[in-house]
C-alpha cells in the first residue's frame, strides 16, 4: 500500500495517488479523462467532457445555500513530463513513483505532477464528500494546460456559469494569486542540406546534465543555468579554435521547463580533440564557479562516438550556434511597482538541430503586452538575422489584477481567522487560466492559491504534506462562507 495513503487529508491524497497511477502527460490524457468522468459518474454528480477535452462536474448547493454565488473549481489535468537521463520511465505508460521524505512527497527521478494534480485531487474530494457546505458548485478540470492552455482556450460559451472562480494551481501555500503574466510561443526553423564529414575526423557527444532546471515562470528569475545557452558558449569557442563541425544538438523538451539538459554531437581533427576534452573540464569549473550555491551538480562531459556520415553546413553552423548565443535568455525586466515580481522574461526552452532541419522554441512571458512583443520581436530578429523562418502562436492575454476584489477580501478575512496570519496577496509570473476563463466567462471574480509545491517541471518536483492540509481546509471553508448572490 502506498505510504500516501495514510496522509492527511486522506480524501485529498487518495486521489493525488489515484492520479498518479494514471499515465496524464500533455497530449496524452485519454485515460485520465475516462478515469474523471469514471469518478464523477460514482459520486453522483453531473460529469461529462466537452469538445476542447475538458472535464465537467457540477453538484448542487447543500439545501438552504441555494442563494449563494457559483462557485467554479478550477485544476488542469495534464503533467509535465520531465524525467533524468538515467531513469526508465515512460509518461505515456508507467505510474509515477512516490515516496514519503519526512514532510515532503518525492518521486523518483521524474516529475511528480503535483503540479496540479493536487488541484484535481481537491476537486475530486470536493464532489465526493457530502457532508460539506457550499453554494452552487461546478468542477472544471482543463485539458493540456501545460503545452498551450489548449483546454480553457477551447472552453466554449455558455458551457458552464459562476460567479467566481477558484483557480487550485498555484504553488505556495498562504499566498493568494490576483493576477498573472501572458504568454506567446515563438519557433524558429530552418531546412539545410547536409554535407559529408571529413573521414578523418574523430566524432565526440559531448553532454551537459545535471542543472536545476525548473519552471520557466516561477523559477525564471532564481538565476538557473540554461543548458541551451551554456552549450552555445562552449560551441562558439570549439569551432573557433578547434575546428569544431556540429553535427547534431539536442537540448531541452517543454517550452515551459528551463531546460536542464543537452547533448550535442561534434566533429574535430584527431589533433583538436585533446583540447577539446581539455576545454570540456575547463567550462565545467568556470560553470561552477559561475553558478556557485545555485547550480550544484553540474556534469559536462565528452566521449568519442562513430563518426556519422553528414554534418551541418559551416555557414549554416556558424549562424545558427551565433543566434543562439546572441538570443535573449531569462528575465528582461522586472514588475516597476512591484520590484519583487518578474514582469516580461523568455526561456530559450528547446533546441533540435540535425537531419537537415533546425528547430529553436521559445516560450515569452510579460504582464504587459507591449513588453512581451518587444521582447517577441528581439527574438524574432535574432533568428530571421541567421536565416530562420520564425512563428508566433498560442499568444494569451495576462490576468489583470483586481485588488477590490470581494473575493479576495473574504478569503483575506477567512485565511486569519482560521490560521491567524495575513496571506500575501501576489502577482505570479507563471501563465493561469485564469485570463482566459475569463475572457469566456465575463464578469467572474477569480483568485488563485494551492499548497506548497517546490521545483515543478523537474525531477526534484515535491509537495509539502502540511501545506495539503492548509490549503485543503482553506478552500472548505472558503464554499461555506460564499457570499450571497
């Protein structure tokens, strides 16, 4: 039996377990989708899933709160599937591994997807309990949130009302989210021929792991190092000094994770290659020292591999491993009246080069929309400057902040007479569905908060146990003091 059965709230972490056991990454959510409307069916609320995929519950109001607002519960259903180099894990098959370490819940070697499975399982609970409170409640659990917010941008019309919403993926327990950034996806490609490599050069992978990595919007601003980027440095000089081919680079795979590996293939003379082992060593103690207290496993490594038989073009090369260095990278700026909140930053997320084809995306964040195109279009002229075809799509708005807003003063007031501190009231850098929903849903009165996750989008994603328990409690008490409408 797993030992997250035994936590508490028992009726919140039993479904965090059932989800884990449920393979649920981006664009693969079919079992988890029966599995939901499954749940619903044997709760007895009302459940179906609509065109975009999401999953729908409504429940009625506990008789005589019939009166009171809408309540609509929102999570997403997908998870980030990252994993390190050295784990077998399949996200499209396997269940996620967890174990109990002291006050946290860990995984092994993968993402645990609390993130925001945790808001999923507090929705289940909710349907499933009735012994609560509460108004008029609907459950919205969106689909592919972490790829595109494809679920709540194909939310359509009049599929459900509220009056307010309570969105359960934020990720620091006593803190309730008023707004967030907007996002756009920018890609740049390019289709080369290949050209034969020299016979009697010697091939060597050279690979970057062992970073932090993390979310690119909650973690862009704690200064981690970019495995894309760092290998840029190392290439620029490899080829200027060790007449370095680049055959193929692989670095990153969600636009939303900073990415924490890369692997790149080259090609040197037999001469070069000593220097370039040398080197290789060189930028791992200069990274470290660099990135002292922040990144501490850094691993660079180099080994000789068979000789491949195509390489990139040196002008192809040259222009595409410069974009790369010169691409802005990180936190642009911060928020003026809010110094402590990033306000607009890029995440050079994924880097495939190889084949004959070039592919860079680029995930853009910024509350302010003039400030996420300039820095769209910096990005933009990089690129198109090395010859790159390059797209924006998937562009959302921010959630604009609503420091009157009466939910939030009754969830203020709440929060201190149940704990007997303030919560902080944050703008978050991270993209919420927030925005959207309520393009669909106007008029919607919407705060965000959830317990405390840390380093989601990573391997070393864990949940804090007591915060499950607040945040559990928290949102309870917040369906039973609904206001009237």
């Amino acid at each position: 039996m797993s030992e997250l059965l035994s936590l508490a709230p028992q009726n919140v972490w039993k479904h965090f377990y059932s989800l884990t056991q449920i393979p649920r990454p981006s664009g693969h959510l079919t079992k988890v989708q029966a599995f939901l409307l499954e749940f619903g069916k044997n709760a007895g609320v009302e459940s179906f899933q609509d065109e975009a995929g999401n999953i729908i519950y409504r429940k009625p109001a506990t008789p005589g709160m019939e009166n009171r607002k809408t309540v609509i519960l929102q999570a997403h259903m997908d998870m980030v599937p990252q994993k390190n180099n050295d784990t077998c894990h399949d996200f499209e098959k396997d269940p996620i591994q967890t174990y109990v370490d002291g006050e946290w819940v860990r995984t092994k070697g993968t993402t645990l997807g609390a993130d925001n499975g945790m808001g999923v399982a507090a929705i289940m609970a909710v349907m499933e309990d009735k012994t609560l409170k509460h108004g008029p409640l609907v459950g919205l659990i969106t689909a592919d949130e972490e790829t595109g917010m494809y679920g709540a941008f194909g939310l359509k019309p009049g599929t459900i009302e509220g009056d307010i919403l309570l969105n359960l993926d934020s990720e620091e327990e006593g803190e309730l989210y008023i707004g967030c950034a907007g996002g756009e996806d920018l890609t740049a490609t390019l289709q080369y021929k290949e050209e034969e490599t020299d016979p009697t050069d010697v091939a060597l992978k050279v690979t970057l792991k062992g970073l932090h990595g993390g979310h690119s919007g909650i973690q862009i601003g704690c200064g981690f190092a970019n495995a894309n980027k760092l290998m840029a440095r190392f290439l620029n000089q490899v080829i200027a000094y060790d007449e370095a081919c680049l055959v193929s680079w692989v670095g990153g795979n969600m636009r939303n994770a900073i990415p924490r590996e890369c692997e790149v293939i080259i090609t040197v003379p037999e001469t070069e290659v000593e220097d370039v082992i040398a080197y290789v060593g060189e930028c791992q103690q200069v990274w470290q020292e660099e990135f002292d207290t922040i990144e501490e496993g850094i691993e660079f490594k180099a080994e000789r591999v068979e000789l491949p038989a195509y390489m990139v073009p040196e002008e192809i090369r040259d222009n595409l491993v410069d974009a790369i260095y010169a691409c802005p990278n990180g936190v642009e700026r911060y928020i003026p009246t809010i110094p402590d909140t990033v306000e607009t930053s890029s995440n050079l997320a994924i880097v495939e080069i190889g084949g004959g084809k070039a592919e860079i995306k680029i995930l853009t964040r910024s509350a302010r929309e003039s400030m996420k195109d300039y820095r769209n279009t910096a990005l933009e002229s990089c690129f198109s400057m090395a010859g790159m075809h390059v797209e924006r799509s998937g562009g959302y708005s921010g959630w604009e902040p609503n420091v009157n807003s009466p939910i939030l003063h009754a969830m203020k007031k709440s929060y201190h007479e149940q704990f007997g501190t303030e919560p902080e009231v944050k703008v978050i850098h991270a993209g919420l569905e927030c925005g959207i929903i309520g393009a669909v849903i106007p008029g919607l009165d919407m705060i965000s908060f959830g317990p405390t996750l840390q380093y989601p989008h990573t391997p070393g994603e864990c949940c804090h146990i007591p915060s499950v328990a607040k945040f559990y409690d928290f949102l309870i008490a917040t369906l039973a003091n609904t206001p009237e409408k």
